[in-house]
C-alpha cells in the first residue's frame, strides 16, 4: 500500500474515531465504532514509518510537504489515544 492509501484510510475512519472518543472514551472496546478506531491506529503506525523512512533519505524535500505532515500529526495524536486505552 502507499502512503496515500494510508491517508485515505485514517481521513476515512478519523471522524467515527472521533465519535468514539466523545461517545465511548471510557470502553471503547465496546462501541460500535471499534472498528474504526482500530483501523485509525494501523494507519498511523503506517503513516509515522513511512514519514520516519523518508525522513532520513529526504530530509530537504520532506520539510515542504505540508500534507504529510499534517497526516503525521493526525497520527501522533491517534497512536497516543490508542496507546492511553491499553494503559487502562
């Protein structure tokens, strides 16, 4: 898959993981929006590795892609929400 599939998948499912969050925050396991959530989290780990990977060969280039970044940020905050309801 490329990075775009990635940001199409997260734009896709970001709204309903939001509704999760505001919905079902405390079990979220339980609501029928799961699905997306989880489907937000492999998006943003596959988002952070690819932007990690041309990081380090592009880094001139990489600064300018403001898309990218956004999508980075967007999955910064997804993998921490995730990671928050695996601490519980």
């Amino acid at each position: 898959m490329t990075v775009q599939t990635y940001i199409a998948m997260q734009k896709l499912h970001r709204s309903f993981f939001a509704r999760l969050m505001l919905e079902n925050a405390a079990n979220p396991y339980q609501s029928p929006f799961f699905q997306s959530f989880v489907s937000t989290y492999h998006s943003a780990v596959k988002i952070m590795g690819l932007v990690r990977e041309v990081q380090k060969t592009k880094v001139v280039e990489i600064e300018s892609l403001h898309p990218l970044w956004s999508s980075s940020l967007v999955s910064a905050v997804s993998k921490v929400m995730h990671c928050a309801f695996q601490a519980d």
